[in-house]
C-alpha cells in the first residue's frame, strides 16, 4: 500500500521519532528499555504527528517546535494505549504481543505512567503554555471518555453516548494535533479554529471507520474476532443505524439488557448487520465527516500540505489501517 | 496531637481542598464520583500544599496562584497513591480500604490517570509556564523512581539506591512545593534555590522516618506488618546501617541473595535491628536533614510562616503520622 500524503512529512517524522527514543533514558534496565523501544518504535501510521506537521508547514510553523509537539502527541497516544490494553486484557495488538501480555500488570501500569510524563515533558519543552493547557485538557478528555466508557450501562444503544465516546477516545487527539501545530503557527483565530475544526471532523471519521472495521474488517489484519466490540458491550455506529432500521428485532431488544454477553445472540446479530445496509450508513456518516473536513481546506492556498491533508482525509473511508 | 504550623495556612488548605473537589464533575458516574471524593477528602495531613503555601506566604506570593499549586501537587500525590496502592496490592491505606481493595484493576488505573490529567489541568491553570515544566519533570522523576525500584534488584543493600529512591518517591514532590512556590513568589534566584533546599532536605527526613516507623511504628497507625519494607525487598536505612555495622550477620549477607522472602529469617532480621542503634543511627540522618532545612530558613525576615516552617522541619522527625 503506497500512501503518499506522508511524503511530506517524512523526514519531519523521522525527526519525531529520534525525539520519541531520546525518552528512554539509556540508564533504564533493560526489560524497560527494550519494553519502551518497542511501543516507541512499533507505533503504526503516525497519523497524529503527520497531521500537526502537516498543518504546521502550511501554515509555515517552527519545525523544531511542530516536532516537539508530534512527539508529544505520539507519546501520549502510546500511553493511552499501554494502559487501554491492560484494562481490556488485551494480549495483541495489531498482531504484536502487548506489554500487558508479557509484564505484570504493575509494570504495565507504570510504564504508561512513564510515556504520560515524558510526554508531558515534551510537551512542556515546546515552551508555550497554551499548548501545555491544551495537553493537560486533552488527556482530561480520553481520561474522562474511558471512565465513561468504564462506568456507563454495557449495551446502551445511544447515538449521543457514541458520539462523545469516539470524540474523547479518538477525536480529541486529532484536534489536539491541528489545532495545537495551528497555534504554534499563526495567531489568527478563525485559521486555528478551521483547523480544530479539521481535526475534528478526520477524528470522527477515522473511529466510525474503525468501528466499521470491526465488523467488516479481515480478521487477521483486526487482529481481534468479528463484532468483538458488541461482545464487550459497545454499541458503536453500526450497531447504531441498525437498531434504528430493526426497532423489534428480538435480539436488538436485548443488547441494553445485557443481551451483548450471550455469544450466540451477537454473533446473530453482527451477521445481520453486516448484511444490512446499516454498515453504508455508518460509511456514509463517516464520509459526511471527511467532506467537511476538505471544504474547510478549501479557502487555504494550494500547497504540497493543503493537497497532503486532503489526500489524508480521503484516505480515512479508504483505508484498512 | 496539636500541631500548631498548620494554623497559618489552615484556611488556605480549605481552599485547596474546595478547589480539589470542582475537578469532581457532578455528571460523573455516582461510584466514580464517590470514589473521587473519598480519595479527595480522605488526604492526610496536606503537607505539601502546607509547604507551598508557608514558602509562597512568607514570600509574599499570589494567594490564587499558591492554592492552585496546592492542589495540582496534592492531586498529583494523590494519584501516584492509586496507582502505587494498585502496584503494591496494597488493601489499607491509613486503616481504610483503598480503591484497589473495592475496584477492578481496570477502574483503579484509570482513576490514578483521571487524577494525573486533572492535577496537569490545575497545574496549566497557573498560567505559568515554569510551574507545568517543573510539573512535569517531577511526575516523570516519580514515575521513573517507581519503575526502577520494580526493576532493580530486590534485596540490594546500597546506600545511593536508597537516597535516589527516597529522592524520587518523596523529596522530589516536597522540592516540587517548595520551589514552585517560591517561583510564583520571587524572581530571587538565591531565594528559589534555598526553599528548593529547605524542601529537598523535609523531604529526605520526612521519608527516612517513614521508613523508621516501618520498623518501630505502632501497627495498628502504620496499617501494616512491622518490617514489611524488608520483607517486601525494601531495604532501607535501618537495615542499611544494620548491614554496615554487622557485615558477617548470616541474615544480613542473605538478604541480596533472596533473603528478603524468607519470613523467618526477616522477622529475625527486624528484631535485630530494632534492638540495635541503626534506629538511632537513621533518626539521627533525618535529624541532619532537618537541622539543615532549618538553617536555610534562619536568614529569612522573622514572620509567622518562617516559625511555621521551622516548626514543621522539626515535626517531622518528632511525629507519628
């Protein structure tokens, strides 16, 4: 798969990444070095600092400060997901053993601490408090969604639920990126807005679309079982759509009640989803994400980075990463 | 136990503590904010906010702004509690259960992370770019001390090990205090450097006698089994001092081979250490930590807040909690 909205950022990325491993101090113990090594280097697409290095060169930012804020961002997303996978058991992710598989789960614990104020450290090195602040709230954010997500009723099938759960656990993070390499880059307010607003809408897309992935997703390449959101009780937007079409389809009923612990009835149940058209509007909803992002970029001068962050965009409903 | 440094900053304690509970959003979860206000509340006695508090009053420093200082450390603390508590297994702290004793491991992590993302968000509402910097280095000094300390050698019988350890785990934050308050407070580089100092040195002693009480304590206050340091693979100064004086004791030379989990062998080893002077020894360590913070403060204007502090550098090495 040859992608080529990276093109530009390449080397900027490399940069992000070397600033990732100065992290790891080279007097930690081994196992914790070859452990942060590991998560720092295995970091799939690096969609999140491509977006802030992508943004701030169009907007013609500091370089050096855009670098600091990608690994800031990367980092934090590390540590969310180090800590995500020893709270959901997981033992594999994207088809590598978790650190929650190997190490116990106190070591799993604290080297999420560790990436959370490393990543803080960066970010403060940045030099510029706003972007501090807007570290500080953004992790509130994904913090508060996974309580949320913790403490809330299994099952419930409320599109309003979904939407705030997918704008802290993913969104956020997106807007995070754009909206701070907008602020180390330009002072105009409506421009940093737009590109809040730009990270906004590609986050929304990107989870709906992984969402849409769970049920539709090779198997392998998920690397977790069909529907296995539903399985632990979250209703995401196909589920979503579905329900709406299907208001008196029996095993629909039961998913609020705890119908989403019965094997049987979800696998039923993802069957007929993914057989109905609920799946196309879910890609519909999240495409309508992607359309607004590109008609926020439209009014922006024609640039490697304009066209870069279209192509971006576009690819979010296109993808199978 | 009437303790008099408290009383000159005994209403700006309240006002941390208020302060503490508006980062509890009402729209929680009624368990989580449940727990969130027990966790808030039950705190102890507040010391380190009591030391940014005295530092920035006697400074002549921005109320607002040391209260907000205030209760980021004090959260800050708090969280590494939950996770420590978490790591430890432990079941008790100060004789009541904690979160890891009613919780999944799931909930608990999150809730020490919910509180390390509000304790940044307090920090950042100090608008003081300095303060989150600091902030985040001593969050990543904590982090890294707990990881090293699960990572090292148990058993390991050197003296500088311990000093980093306690560093990390206890001083660090109380400098932390310490020196941002009298960031907020002064531009007097010689000033921030002697109250970094003066919190350097209360830190030190204020672990060593923890660390004391973990052989001499009354049980039932400590919560826990008499020398359960040692037993844990803890070794700390009494035990260092023990060793130094009695280097051909069989239990001593055993101890970095794995004695530690030998329970008879450690109650042995307790007993002997008690009777021994090492307690007088490591008392008399901490008294030289507080002797020093209280020469710091002597060329300081006479004023309540500097009888405050003086009077808390030498509770430390006279008190029970």
């Amino acid at each position: 798969m040859t992608t080529t909205f990276f093109t530009p950022v390449q080397s900027g990325i490399k940069e992000v990444e070397a600033l990732m491993r100065t992290q790891v101090d080279a007097n930690q113990h081994p196992d914790l070095k070859a452990a942060l090594d590991h998560l720092m280097s295995a970091g799939g697409k690096r969609i999140r600092p491509t977006l802030g290095l992508l943004v701030g060169h169009m907007l013609g930012g500091n370089h050096e400060k855009l670098v600091i804020l990608g690994g800031a961002v990367e980092m934090l997303h590390t540590a969310t997901l180090v800590h995500d996978d020893l709270i959901d058991g997981a033992l594999l992710r994207r088809g590598t053993p978790t650190l929650n598989a190997r190490w116990s789960p106190a070591a799993t614990v604290l080297t999420g601490d560790f990436l959370f104020a490393r990543a803080a450290k960066l970010a403060a090195e940045a030099d510029y408090l706003p972007l501090m602040k807007l570290f500080a709230e953004t992790l509130a954010i994904i913090v508060g969604g996974e309580l949320t997500q913790m403490f809330a009723a299994h099952g419930s099938l409320n599109r309003e639920n979904y939407y705030q759960r997918i704008f802290a656990k993913t969104a956020s993070l997106f807007e995070m990126s754009t909206l701070a390499a907008a602020m180390i880059s330009t002072e105009d307010e409506s421009i940093r807005a737009a590109l809040k607003a730009y990270g906004h809408e590609t986050g929304m897309a990107f989870q709906i679309v992984d969402d849409i992935l769970d049920y539709t997703g090779d198997q392998g390449a998920v690397g977790k079982p069909l529907g296995s959101d539903l399985l632990n009780g979250l209703v995401t937007l196909p589920a979503i759509y579905y329900a709406e079409g299907h208001p008196d389809d029996p095993d629909v009923r039961a998913i609020p009640e705890g119908g989403w612990t019965d094997n049987e009835r979800v696998a039923r149940l993802v069957g007929r989803i993914r057989a109905s058209d609920a799946i196309q509007q879910a890609m519909a909803e999240a495409q309508a994400h992607v359309e607004r992002a590109l008609q926020i970029l439209e009014p922006f001068h024609p640039s490697t980075e304009r066209d870069a962050l279209d192509e971006l965009a576009r690819y979010i409903v296109d993808r199978s990463f």
